[in-house]
C-alpha cells in the first residue's frame, strides 16, 4: 500500500496472477496565473510585465510527478476570473493560483470565489516567505491561493500546496528527504514564525554542513538551492555549529528520490 506504480511492481503484481489492484488516481489541478502584467515566457515583453516564473515553476513539479494539470493566465478583470474558475470546478479535484493572494482591493481572487461556494479556511500564515497564502474548498475542493513574489510563492507550494497533493495521490505528505547538517553560520529568526531559508551544501571531515544562500537575486537563490533550513516557530536563533534537520533538493537528494512520489 502506498508504492508507486511502476512497470517492474506491475510485472510482479501479473507474476502473483493478479488481474487489477487498487490503486489512487493523481488529482487532477487547475493552476491559474493572475495579473495584466503576467506573460507566458517566448513572448515580447513590454514595460511593466513579468514571465510567468511562478506558472512554469509549479507546472514543472506537477509534470515530475505525473500529476494532471491545466495552466492559463487571466488578466485583473474579476469576471473573467470567476469565469475562469466556474469553468474548470467539474473537471478540477485542485485549484491553485498565483497571485492576488494579499486580499486588496487590485487583489480578486477571494472577490473571484466568494460567490462560487467558497468555505475560506485559513488566510496568511505565520512562515516567511509565503506569509500571504490561503486555502479554502470551493464546491468541497482543495483551493489554494498562492501569493504572486516567487520566493513567497515557491515556499508556500513546497510546504503546504504540494504535500497536500502528494496525499491526495497516495503517497506521503513529506515531499523532501531531510538529513542532519552541520550549521555554518548563526541564523537568526522572529518567534512565533516559521522560517525557510536557501542553502548550500558542503561535505566536511566531521560530515555534512550546511550555509546560508547568500546571491544577490532571490531567483538565482531559488534555482540554485542545494537545502533548505527550517527556523522553527519556538526559535529565535539557530546556532553556528549547531547540528539542524535540513531538506534536501536537487542531487542532494541522494538515492534519486522523488519528490512528488514514494
């Protein structure tokens, strides 16, 4: 129970003469990407707009875990994200959107769902990044509101939207090995928060250390991250020297874990 379909696990499930087993299907997910200023990459750029990082982002570890999903962009009109939404519920077991996550006035998403048999649950979370996240049911569905800056937005779906995906699938919430690291530099914290920082990874004599991420664009950081450190809501400070539970990503993750599976 659990395990991955995979060819080999099928061939032995016919060796056994079984005809099926039961299994769980992906949730199928609605990834929509708000805002006038958001364009799909491969297009010209005028002043003032933005590719569409976040969509791409979200829509790649959905793809790596083989997991349906329909993207598209919508502009800041409500109606037209309403009816964005209201068209997709029937063939969608998860939304989850990109931006208009604070709740302003420019903001629509929740203008956009309240109609629509809209249970909010929570609305901003105490973890930075990825403070303004929400998540509701819309007609009983998981709906998650995801904020638009893409540090925000990555660490929001990699610590609450994908879990939550990996469950609906079958497979166990965690979607990250962890592993004890060494700290390579005092880290300090607001308590009563949770925070997520990048990191890079060194091997030393004494084993694995771990250090902050240090670019001087939040992008590179994201793209290049190797670890990510965790400053538990109880903390203030962590430590240099200080052995700290990490996730691992990338080809830090040895064994070829997957993080949308297992």
């Amino acid at each position: 129970q659990g395990e991955h379909l995979t060819p080999p696990l099928l061939g032995l499930i016919a060796a056994a003469g079984r005809e099926s087993v039961l299994a769980v299907a992906p949730p199928r997910v609605a990834v929509i990407a708000t805002g006038d200023e958001v364009l799909a990459p491969g297009r010209p750029m005028a002043e003032g707009q933005l590719y569409a990082s976040n969509l791409v982002e979200i829509c790649a570890w959905l793809k790596l875990g083989g997991i349906p999903y329909e993207a598209l962009i919508v502009g800041d009109r409500l109606v037209d994200i309403r009816e964005a939404v209201r068209m997709r519920i029937e063939r969608t077991d998860v939304f989850l959107t990109s931006g208009g996550a604070w709740g302003s006035e420019k903001d629509l998403i929740f203008k956009a769902v309240e109609k629509l048999e809209w249970q909010g649950i929570y609305h901003r979370v105490r973890m930075g990044p990825g403070k303004p996240v929400g998540f509701g049911l819309l007609a009983g569905k998981p709906f998650f509101v995801l904020p638009g800056g893409p540090p925000s937005n990555e660490m929001a779906f990699l610590q609450l939207a994908l879990p939550a995906l990996r469950k609906m699938a079958g497979s166990r919430p965690q979607p990250f090995p962890t592993a004890k690291a060494r700290l390579g530099k005092s880290l300090t914290g607001e308590k009563g928060w949770t925070e997520f920082i990048h990191a890079r990874l060194e091997q030393g004599q004494d084993g694995l250390h771990v250090h902050p991420s240090l670019p001087a664009s939040r992008l590179v950081s994201m793209a290049r991250k190797q670890a990510i450190i965790r400053i538990p809501e109880e903390r203030e400070e962590l430590t240099a020297g200080e052995k700290i539970t990490i996730q691992l990503f990338g080809t830090a993750a040895a064994g070829g874990y997957h993080p949308c599976r297992s």
